[in-house]
C-alpha cells in the first residue's frame, strides 16, 4: 500500500537532519503565516473595499467568507491528494496558487472578481494547511513532535492575533491593495525555501478517488450551510432542505469512496484516542468561536466600549494562546495530553464563567486578565491535543488525520458562530446564555480529555 517510489530523498524514520530541517520549518512557518492571517487581515478593510468597489456592506461579508468556506471544502480532499501525490506537492502548489491569487485579489475591479479570487485563495490556503500538521511530522523527529506542534500553534496564535494590527498599519500607510499584496513576496520566499528543504513522503499506490472527492466537496459545504441557517434563523424549510441534502451527499460518499483510505476518514474514529481528540477540538473550537464572536458585541453594547478599544482588550486573548503554544507542546512530549488538555479546558472553563460578572464598571486591567486566562487554558490545550491527534493515526494516514483535524476545527467554529447568531436572534439575554454555552462546552472537552489519560498510561 506504500512505499511507492518517490522524486527525491525521503526523510528517514525520525525526521530530517538539522539544518535541512531548519529549513523546512522555515517555509511552514511562512506559508501559515499568510494563509491564517488572511483569514481575518481583511476583516479592517471591510468598509473602505466595500466603499472603493461600489458594494453593499452586506455583499462585503463574502470577501471573509469566500475564504473560508473554499478553505473548508478542501481540505479534506487535498488531505488525501496528499498520501497520493505527495504532502511537499500539495504543499507547494497551494503555495503557489495562493500567491498568485494574492496578486488576482488586489487587482480586482468589482466585488465579484475580489471574491472568486478569494475562492482561489482559500483552496490555496487549504493546500497549505490541509497537510501542514502531516509534513511537520516528516520533518521532525518523533521525540520533539510536540515541541514542533508547539511551535506551529504559536506561530498560527500569532499570525491571527497580528492580523488586524498588521491591517490598520498597513491602512495607515496604503490602499487596501497592499493587504494581499504583501503575501506576494513573502510566498516567493515560502517557496523558494520549501523547493529545497520540504520533505518527500512515501506514497499510496491508490488511486486518487477524483468522485469521492467532489462529493466529500458537496457534503461538507451542505454541512456548513445547514449549521449556518440554523444559525440565522433562514425558516425550516431551508433548514430541512439543506439538512436532506447534507444526509444524501453523506450517504453517497460513503458509498462511493475507498474503504482502505477514504476520502472521509471515518474509519479513523475506530482509534479511541483519535476520536477523543477530534471530539475535544470539536468542542473547543466551538467554545472559543462562540466566545470570539459574541465579546465585541458586548463588549460595545454592553459595557459601552468603542471599536478600537474593545479590539485593544480582545488581543490578550490570542497572545495568551500564542504564548501558551510552545510550552504546552514541550510538555506534551512528556506529559499526558489529556492530563494538559483536560487543566486547560478546566481553566477555560473557569475563564469563561468569569465573563459574566464583567460590569461597565469593571477595570481594564481585570477583564485583560480573564482574556488571558480563557487564551493560556486553550493554548494549554491545543498543542498537546493535536500532537496526540496526528499521533494516534498510522504514519500512512497522516494525511487524513491532518485533514480531519482541520475540518474539526472549522466545524467547531461554524457552529460556535451560528450559535451566537441564533441566540442573538431569539434571546433578549444573548451575552449571559453564549457564556454558559461555551462554557459548557469547555466543560464537556475537559471532561473527554481527561478520559484519555488511561491510553497514555497504557
């Protein structure tokens, strides 16, 4: 099933040489740099491009989620590709596609060419991060995983907590152009980099399922749609539509795809602690999303914040889990994940339930701190969970690891952001009710990893 023969040298079973490996990290870590920032980078920018390109505020919304829905349908399928082509391949070529989708992006004349090149930058960024976790596994030897993981999170932390500081320095000085144009040299370099120092993998000797894939495209864009119409409150009969759709492109799949590798790698789900950690990044994700969405509007509405300030307090949230991200990796290679998965969502929990005694009256220097409180439990969360995550799955299905991993952590999102849109919709209480949500939540991942505990010790 492997071993098929590759164009270049291949690490051996415990990663690269040092300064090959140096190298590679290198080009990952400029490759998700740009491809999470740009995630949120344009968010600033929303007003001035709508203002610029003659668009309704509303239709401006399609330029965050363009990005992001291209993103989620591909990565499960580009996922796969990678065990078939090669991880490196589908690295690069997202790589270049993103790039150039960058340059497309800042020459668009109207909304609806900034958004198809949108569409091409996410598939782009969904190349990128679809086997970024899978290539960090080939590059590093297994004894330093978590710190590498580690490292990666507090790279991807940063990259998200610096996006819409990155973007008002850059609107101080220039057009919004420049917010795609900046990803322009910095992907030449990525590439140039990873051309040389990216490692080659083993290969499957299947067949790439191109009609698994486009169903698995089918299936979790309906997936997201249905969450998001529940969200904000589209009638049931879109709701029922669209979940019928969901079921059969579901049912379709699984029976059109591979039982030995399949495009949806269910069939991973059978491993305990994979399953436990997919279910514990499911939930936090979902926690931390709902929480990221609702906190503006309470912060403004509630409390009685401007924009800018309110934006100033948010940041101390995802340094804490940048800053978090490295050492918690560290001590996953020593310690159980979830031993340090189940403290942190603990401590998140903790954090989370604090909100709600915030007041107009209350400092800034305390509701700093209970940022930074809900940010370190969730940094000391994640890197140990997804180092275990990667871990519990064959080394030949890195790749659908890597890929559920992502689509884990996007479904949790959608639906932590569709649970906020529902409860401001129906409820006259919103910000009270999100909090419990999400702490429940934490609660219930706190609880999930604590029960991989005995895997470890086995």
């Amino acid at each position: 099933m492997q071993a098929k023969t590759n164009s270049g040298p291949m690490p051996d079973a415990d990663g690269l040489p040092g300064k090959q490996r140096i190298l590679a990290i290198a080009a990952v870590v400029l490759a998700v740099v740009i491809a999470v920032m740009d995630g949120s980078i344009a968010n600033l920018a929303l007003p001035a491009i709508a203002h610029d390109l003659r668009a309704t505020d509303a239709d401006a919304i399609w330029i965050i989620n363009s990005y992001q829905i291209a993103m989620a349908v591909c990565l499960l399928p580009l996922a796969s590709l990678g065990e078939v082509a090669g991880y490196r391949r589908v690295y690069l070529m997202g790589l270049v596609l993103f790039t150039v989708a960058s340059l497309a992006c800042a020459a668009a004349g109207d909304m609806l060419q900034l958004s198809l090149a949108r569409v091409l930058q996410g598939i782009g960024a969904a190349g990128i991060l679809s086997v970024n976790t899978a290539l960090i596994r080939f590059i590093y030897p297994t004894r330093l995983l978590g710190r590498a993981i580690g490292y990666n999170a507090l790279v991807a932390g940063t990259a998200n907590a610096l996006g819409p500081t990155v973007a008002g320095f850059i609107l101080h000085f220039a057009s919004w152009h420049w917010l795609f144009l900046i990803n322009i040299p910095l992907g030449i370099a990525a590439l140039a980099i990873g051309w040389k120092a990216l490692p080659f993998n083993p290969l499957s000797r299947r067949k790439y399922d191109r009609t698994s894939a486009l169903v698995c495209m089918v299936f979790v864009g309906f997936l997201l749609y249905t969450v998001d119409a529940v969200g904000h409150v589209q009638g049931w009969g879109v709701v029922a539509l669209c979940a019928l759709l969901t079921a059969l492109s579901l049912v379709l799949l699984l029976k059109l795809q591979s039982t030995t590798a399949p495009m949806l790698p269910l069939d991973l789900l059978r491993i305990p602690l994979f399953a436990l950690s997919i279910g514990t990044s499911f939930c936090s994700f979902a926690a931390q999303m709902a929480t990221f969405v609702m906190l503006p509007f309470m912060l403004q509405n509630h409390l009685g914040m401007s924009a800018a300030h309110a934006g100033l307090l948010l940041t101390a949230w995802p340094i804490a889990v940048a800053l978090t991200g490295a050492p918690a990796g560290k001590l996953s290679d020593r310690m159980s994940a979830g031993l340090l998965g189940g403290v942190g969502m603990g401590i998140m929990c903790i954090g989370l339930l604090s909100l709600l005694t915030l007041e107009p009256t209350t400092s800034d220097v305390t509701i700093v701190l209970l940022f930074a409180l809900c940010g370190f439990g969730f940094g000391l969360f994640q890197s140990p969970n997804n180092r275990t995550l990667i871990s519990a799955a064959p080394r030949s299905r890195t790749g659908g690891a890597s890929g559920m991993l992502g689509t884990a952590r996007l479904a949790g999102q959608t639906v932590g952001a569709s649970m906020v849109a529902l409860l401001l919709t129906l409820s006259s209480a919103p910000y009270a009710l999100v909090l419990w949500g999400a702490a429940l939540l934490a609660g219930a991942a706190c609880l999930v990893s604590v029960s991989r505990i005995r895997y470890h010790t086995r």
